[in-house]
C-alpha cells in the first residue's frame, strides 16, 4: 500500500472518529421544548404526566424561568388577567386574583418542585436555529450558551414552540424626532434600569395600555407628577381585586381543587357573557366601562377626551385596574392623562402638536412589544430556509409543509394559560396517535377541498387590531375561511373543538 493511500485512509479514518465524537455530543430527545415560561412549564408537566417516558428538554434563554415575569421587572409589574384562568388548570391559585410577577413565578417555581421538572430544564441556551431533515425525521437545534458563548447541539423527533410572541430583549420605541436632544433618560418598561431614580422627579409615561396602567400607580407616589400621555384613549375595567365566590368557599371550609375549579368556571361564564355583548350591544357595555372609570374619576371629570375610545369593546385588550388604583392617583393628582400626538423631543420634555409642551426629568416608552415569530429562529427544512408567512396555519398550533412542530399562542380575550393547556392537551393526544400509527412525522397539508380557499392575514383587524400585530402581521402565517386554518381566539368555543380534532383528518399527512 502506498504511503499516500495510508495517509488517507488515517485520514479518513481520523475524520470518521471526529464525526463520531461529534454525534456524541449531540443529544437526542422525543421532544424539545423552547421557553421556561407559563407555556413551556406547563408543556413540561402535561408531557410528564400524560406522556410519562417521552424524553424532553426545555431550552431557556434566560437564567430562570418566568418568561415574561422574568424580562419585565419594572415597578408594580402585574397580571392583567386573573390568576384563576391564567394559572394552570392543574394548579389551584390561592392568592389575589390579580398577581404581581414574583407571586406568578413563586407559583410556577412550585410546579416544577412538585414535579421535578427542573431536570429537563436547561438556562442560558439561546436557540438561534433549527433544521428539519426528512432523511433522519429528526430536528436539529442549534442553540449558543449565552454564559459560556460555546454552540451546542441537540436532535430532537417533535418541536414544540413555547417561547412567546414578543422580543424579550428589547421592546418597540418608535423613533420621534429630537429624542436625542432630551437631556433626562428615556427607558422602555421591558427593559427597566436597576438604577433608576423617579423620586421627586416629572416623568411622562407614552401609552396607556396594560403596561401603563401597571406602572403609573405603582411609581406616582414616589415622583413630583406622572404624566401619561397617549395618541387615543384605551378601555379599563377598574373592579376590586378579590373574588367573594372564593371567598365564600372557603369560609365554607371547601376543597381548594373544589375552588379553582368552580371559581375559574364562574369567570369564564362571565368573561363569555361580556365578550359576546361587547359584539351584540357594544354601546351599552362602552357605557358600562365608562361609568366604572368615572365612579373613581368623579362626575365632574370629563371622560370623552381621555378615556372613550372610538372603538367598540374588545377590539383590543381590556386592562383589568385592581382596587382602580390608576384612577385613584389621577384623581388625587399626582398623575394626569394628556391626549395628544408627539411633534417633537425637547431638550426638557416633550413638544406636542397642539402646540402644549410637556416637562419631563424622564420619559418612559410604554408603546409595546416587537412581535417575535417563533423566536426569531432560523429556520429550514431540508435546506430549504422557512418562511412562516408562506405558510397557512392550521388552528393557530401547526403550518402547511413544516413537519412535527407546534406552536403556542395563547387568547387575547382571555388568558393566554387556558390555550395553553389546550394545546399541551393536542400535543400530547398528537404524539400518541403517532405512535399507535407507526408515523415519525406529521404536518397538516391543504386537503383537495381547500386549494382553491381563500387566504387572509392572521388576524382580521376588524376583529382584535393592536399595534405590534399590525406592525408584524407580514410576518405571520395566513389564515383560510374555514375553521380549521384559523386562530379563533375563541377559547369557549376551542375547549370543546380541539379535544375533538379527529387526528386522521385528510389535513394531516404523516409519514
């Protein structure tokens, strides 16, 4: 044998055992979950109990899990949504309804004691992509250690998308002009300085959504004023935060299951009710809403500039405000709405279009979330890279021609949580038909009936129209005019519709 031929053959030889050495370090899984928060824990729980021996990872980027109630941690951050539907289905909430983050993340910090989930758990791993192949029907995830900057790697037979619909390292601040003439700090909530000093100073808060109604009582007593300022007026439903069915049940001495579950029932009949009259009698329940914000506000405050929207209820989300806080501290004056568009930074403040300048030591952006399709992951399937926006969703968890994945997005009327466990419950039923069948993969295809469907945005905006949905609606699957290649956003319509999906539907393909 020639000493060339020899020397290749070592070679040869030597890159065989680097590549082996290489698959050893990649770990295989049945499943990979991507984000720690409210879906991907509670993804977690429902594999361990109703797949019990599936292998799973869950892939955080963070250094804890949380999700949101970990990115925000400005002052007074809070649900804006009761914990009895947004908590799990299978973990009874005891406290307040409406929860600050360290009670939310003290609660899923009990879930995965409970059950022992902190092992399928891994921090600081930041997916950046993942690669179907249909020779191995496997996922390859690629993820970078954010402590360490070493890349790993990881297969897996399913993907399951937990990881949220918005950019957790920074959120959306439009770009106004002067801004960099201001001579005080402008911070967005979603990234909040640790040292940041409001105490006796003016500060503006722009928007008046969720986040600003959170943020403006928790900081007001503290500063000189609070000035919120927004382009148009937002619906508040201002209601004590406490439920006295809960309450009652339990001076009766009743099972806290027994609570949980006849409490979370009672507020989805009720949110049912609200939700269908905001459709049927949108006038009437406008009224409604406005006479809850002037029973704190008094009959002398003019309500029409700064707190009537011109849009009927629902069509973008309702801020639950406990105890009215917000408006107690606009009515005692250490905060003020003002309704205006912005012309321009001043080296002081803001300069208003109407001519009105306000005076600011800080600016606070409350103006939303940059929407995050499936976490801003590269994705590919057969070396072919994946646009999601070319794709038709099949109800809001799956898309046409992407192979063994799911995705959560929650409810926008409702608690993101109850879609979560809804889908968790689909994933679960999803890969156990597989297995009875045979199948490696499954992903939904257009049936003969649907090629000639019609195709629209993902949402319809008539129907639910907040910013960052419009600014990343291009983004986002299409939806067709049949149920089946929707998002719904109905959840009491969804309970009953995804338990009964039949998984041998012509718009599944396995293989």
């Amino acid at each position: 044998m020639s000493e060339v031929a020899t020397a290749t053959e070592s070679a040869a030889a030597a890159s065989q055992n680097t590549a082996h050495a290489a698959s050893q370090n990649i770990e295989h899984f049945d499943v990979l979950i991507a984000g720690a928060g409210i879906s991907g824990v509670g993804g977690a729980y429902h594999l361990t109990t109703q797949r019990p021996g599936t292998s799973f990872l869950v892939l955080e980027a963070q250094d804890s899990f949380g999700g949101t109630w970990l990115t925000h941690r400005y002052p007074g951050i809070r649900s804006d949504s009761d914990l009895y539907t947004f908590g799990y289905r299978f973990k009874p909430w005891t406290g307040k309804p409406i929860a600050t983050a360290a009670e939310i993340r003290a609660y899923m910090g009990e879930v995965i004691d409970d059950n022992d989930l902190a092992r399928h758990i891994r921090y600081r791993h930041r997916i950046v992509s993942a690669r179907w192949s249909s020779a191995d029907n496997r996922w390859t995830i690629e993820a970078v250690r954010t402590d360490t900057g070493e890349t790993v790697r990881f297969t897996a037979n399913f993907l399951w998308m937990c990881q949220g619909y918005y950019r957790h390292a920074e959120g959306y601040t439009p770009e106004w002009p002067g801004m960099e003439s201001f001579k005080g700090r402008i911070v967005h909530p979603q990234t909040w300085p640790n040292d940041l000093d409001y105490a006796g100073k003016k500060v503006i808060v722009i928007g008046s959504g969720a986040t600003a109604a959170t943020l403006v009582p928790a900081i007001a007593p503290d500063c000189e004023h609070v000035t919120v300022l927004q382009r148009s007026p937002t619906y508040f439903i201002p209601g004590r935060n406490k439920i006295e069915l809960a309450d009652t049940l339990r001076e009766l001495g009743v099972n806290e299951d027994w609570i949980h579950e006849i409490v979370r029932r009672k507020i989805l009949f009720d949110q049912a009710a609200f939700t269908k009259r905001s459709m049927t009698e949108p006038e009437v329940v406008k009224q409604e809403l406005l006479g809850g914000v002037r029973a704190f506000l008094g009959p002398d405050y003019d309500l029409e500039p700064h707190f009537t929207p011109s849009y009927r209820p629902w069509r973008q989300r309702i801020a639950f405000v406990p105890d009215g806080d917000l408006f107690k501290g606009i009515a005692s004056g250490k905060a003020s709405v003002v309704t205006d568009e912005i012309e321009r930074f001043t080296e002081s403040g803001i300069l208003l279009k109407s001519g009105e300048t306000l005076d600011a030591d800080i600016i606070v952006t409350a103006t939303g979330f940059n929407l995050n399709v499936l976490g801003d992951i590269d994705f590919s399937i057969d070396g072919r890279p994946l646009d999601f926006a070319d794709t038709v969703t099949y109800r809001g968890m799956m898309f046409t021609g992407v192979p063994n994945m799911v995705w959560v997005f929650g409810y926008f009327r409702a608690s993101w949580t109850l879609r979560a466990d809804l889908v968790a419950d689909f994933v679960c039923r999803l890969l156990g038909h597989m297995k009875q069948k045979g199948a490696v993969k499954v992903m939904p295809v257009l049936r003969p009936e649907d090629k000639d469907m019609q195709l629209f945005s993902w949402i319809d905006p008539e129907n639910f129209n907040p910013g960052y949905l419009m600014r990343g609606m291009h983004l986002l699957p299409k939806r067709g005019d049949k149920p089946e290649w929707q998002h719904s956003q109905d959840y009491w319509s969804e309970k009953d519709q995804l338990p009964a999906i039949d998984l041998d539907d012509p718009a599944f393909a396995y293989g």
